[in-house]
C-alpha cells in the first residue's frame, strides 16, 4: 500500500487480489518469459540485478539485457556488491548497458517493434519477440492520503469560523487563509517524519499534544500557551509533527535512510508499537493520578508527557542507528550479502536468502515456532550491531589516542631541540 511497482513484480492498480489471482498473473508472465526470445529488465538495483540473474540462471539460451541509469549496479550498497553481481552477470551472458535512461516512450516502442516484427514473419511463431520488465525504483502512494488531509482542512476551517466570537474578522481571515494555504501531501514524493515517525505536517491540526509525537522543532514553539483551548491559536503549524499520526514502510523517508527492506519495516513497527504502548500507559497513570489530585494535574501532564520515547531507532536497536543488511540472490546458488561494512558472497548467501524468505512467510502465515525464530536472529543482529558499533568507536578513539601522543612526542622533542641549539653555539661551547 505504500508504494505504487511496475506490474508484475507489484501490481500498482487499485484492484485488491486474491492470492490465487496473484498466482495466476504471476504464472501468466512465466509463460512469457519461457516463449520470450529477448528480456529487457530496466533498472539495476536489488530487484532488477535478482530477476537478471534468475532468468539467465534458469534460460542460460536467451538474450538478457539490463538497463541502468546508473553507472554501477546496486548503488544502494557498498561498490564492491555492485561489482561483484556485474561481473557475474557478464559471466552469465547478460547485457549491461549502464548509464543509459528509457523513458516511457522508448519502453513502449521496444515493445511496438517487436510486435510489428512478429506480425511480418521475422519473429518466431508462437513466441513473443521481446520481454520488457521495469524494475526501476517505486513510486509512493502518498496522494491516496491526500484526501483526507484535505478533509482535515475543511473541518479545521468550520471549526475556527464556528469560534470567531471575539476576535476581528482580519483575524479569522488570515486564520482560515493560513489553515488552507497547503496539504502535507507532495505529489510521487515520501511522506516526511521527525525523528520518531510522526508525519511532518503543512497544515494547522489544534490537536493537543501527544506524549510520543513530538518533533524536532517542538522546543522553538514556546509562544505557545499549553492550557489555551482557543482553537484560533492552534498547537501544532506547518512543519511541526501531527500528533498521533506516524508513517512507516515504504511511504514515509526513513529518518536514517534506511533500506526498504522487511527488516527494516520490522523494526520501524517495533517502535510506533512500542511508542503507543509507552503513551497508553502514561495516560492511564495520569488519569489515576487526576482523580486524587485534580489541583495540580495540569502541570504534572504537562511535565509527565515530556518525558517522550527515545528517538528512532535505539529502543529497539540498542543504539542510535540502523544496521545496515541486505542479501542479494545471483541466481540460485550465488549472491551477495551485506551487513555493516562486512561482505559476504558465494553459495552461503542463497542459503541464507531461501532461509530467511521461508521463515518470513512462516511468521506471516501464524508459525509460532517461525515468529520465535525470526526474533532470535533479529536480536542477535541487534546484538552484533551493537559490537561493530562498539569496534568502530574503540578504533576511533585509539587512533585519536596514537595521533594525540604523536603530536605531544613530537612537540617535545621539537622544544628541546630548540633548547640545545642555544647551547651549542654558546661561546664557552666554541672555547672549548
């Protein structure tokens, strides 16, 4: 839902399938594929470089190209994967053209030539000329939501004009003309977040404000009157974070970039899971709280809910970053997998592929012995993380250590060079 793809690696209409109508689409394009005497796979990134290798893999006969804008595969990794699928694509027999940018029209008309070959007898019969997959990047489905924000809008805009007693009509004026002025829906671009997976809004919500949705920019909104109700003076502007309101997955721009991969969608779930739980459980102590003391609730809420969850990602990593962890299959016996800045190829990483897509969907599916194990190894990929992390800081730090005492050797030596040349070229020194 996050994300509009090129059918058939995703269908992008509004249509909802069914597994067996999925199953039957897909088993229609491998029926293309087998009569296909051409494939064009445009885009060279994890989906494009994985459909390469496996076609070539299970048709080594068949004419394979893949076309990239780029001028390395797997830009999402370090350079040394990306050399690595190259170089065993070309072994394979696969065409790389990279560098070199189709658009839509030119997509359509590799496909028109090789129909208007078919139809003049140069084709084979009974077998379609060219296969033209598109694997370039995904497109966010951010405009579905647009509607409701602009929904909010017109209901933010009743709602001030229905409390317009007592103030100017300028003033309500400018209220409504700021409340109407833009939508925090970019067309085909992610929804944006703070730190802690609040959607940044562009438009006036006068929501109150939410234990686990702040922003970055909250601590600047100090004019603010925490105890007002004046919805003409509303709580959260352009810019700031909407209370309540979190985007994760594919739709939303990872505050630390990370990939759009099933791991990182579990841990970005983990979080708002954990957040909303946190908030819940502030507000049932602060609601028994209330009761026995109603004086004095106002300013311990207001105290008690700054006390916000730590940013994203280090309740459930551990720390302050994401890993990084990617496998990248190279047919059915070969691939590429990467975490941190460890690389790891050859024959393990298809096993370790097939192993985690297997289990993935066991989980999926409601394998209590699937779901234990997939949080076994997330852990442990948390824990190992963690390690490297530690690794990388002790390095720093020992180096900075050896260039510290470098420099403190060093300039004491230069100091006392500087205090026996005097010494040297004294006149008692040249008497003697």
């Amino acid at each position: 839902t996050g994300t509009a793809y090129n059918s058939p690696i995703r269908d992008s209409s509004s249509k909802e399938w069914t597994r067996s109508e999925r199953e039957n689409m897909v088993n229609e394009w491998a029926m293309k594929l087998q009569k296909a005497d051409e494939i064009v796979i445009v885009g060279g990134g994890i989906v494009g470089v994985e459909l390469a290798g496996d076609i070539i893999y299970k048709y080594p006969k068949k004419t394979v190209r893949l076309i990239s804008k780029n001028h390395a595969l797997l830009p999402e990794l370090p350079s040394k994967c990306g050399q690595y699928a190259s170089e065993w694509l070309q072994r394979h027999g696969v065409s790389l053209e990279m560098g070199k940018t189709l658009s839509d029209k030119e997509m359509a008309a590799i496909i028109t030539k090789a129909t208007d070959e078919q139809r003049e007898g140069k084709g084979k019969k009974g077998k379609e000329k060219v296969v033209l997959l598109s694997c370039v990047g995904p497109k966010p489905t951010s405009y579905i939501y647009g509607n409701n924000f602009q929904r909010q809008e017109q209901q933010q805009q009743q709602h001030q004009q229905q409390h317009q007693e007592g103030s100017s009509s300028s003033a309500t004026t400018s209220n409504v003309a700021a409340t109407s002025s833009g939508t925090p829906i970019r067309p085909k671009k992610p929804l944006r977040v703070n730190n802690k997976l609040n959607v940044i809004s562009s438009v006036t919500v006068p929501a109150r404000r939410s234990s686990y949705s702040s922003s970055s920019n909250d601590d600047n909104n100090t004019d603010e009157d925490e105890s007002s109700s004046d919805v003409s003076s509303p709580r959260w502007q352009r810019g700031l974070a909407v209370p309540n309101v979190f985007a994760i997955g594919d739709i939303s721009r990872n505050p630390m970039k990370g990939m759009k991969t099933a791991y990182t969608a579990d841990i970005d779930a983990a979080y708002v899971a954990k957040a909303i739980l946190q908030d819940i459980s502030r507000k049932n102590s602060l609601d028994t709280a209330a009761a026995a003391v109603a004086a004095t609730t106002t300013a311990s809420t207001t105290s008690s809910r700054t006390a916000l969850i730590d940013e994203y990602p280090a309740p459930i990593t551990g720390v302050g970053s994401l890993p990084r962890l990617s496998a990248v299959s190279l047919g059915f016996r070969d691939g590429v997998l990467v975490f941190n800045d460890w690389i790891l190829t050859g024959m393990i990483v298809s096993f370790v592929k097939w192993s985690v897509q297997v289990l993935k969907v066991a989980q999926m599916n409601g394998n209590s012995f699937a779901d234990f194990t997939w949080n076994i190894v997330e852990s442990l990929t948390f824990i190992l993380h963690r390690m490297d992390m530690w690794r990388k800081n002790m390095v720093f730090i020992l180096r900075e250590a050896l260039k510290g005492i470098c420099t403190v050797v060093t300039h004491r030596a230069t100091e006392k060079n500087h205090v026996a040349a005097p010494r040297a070229t004294s006149p008692a020194a040249c008497r003697s």
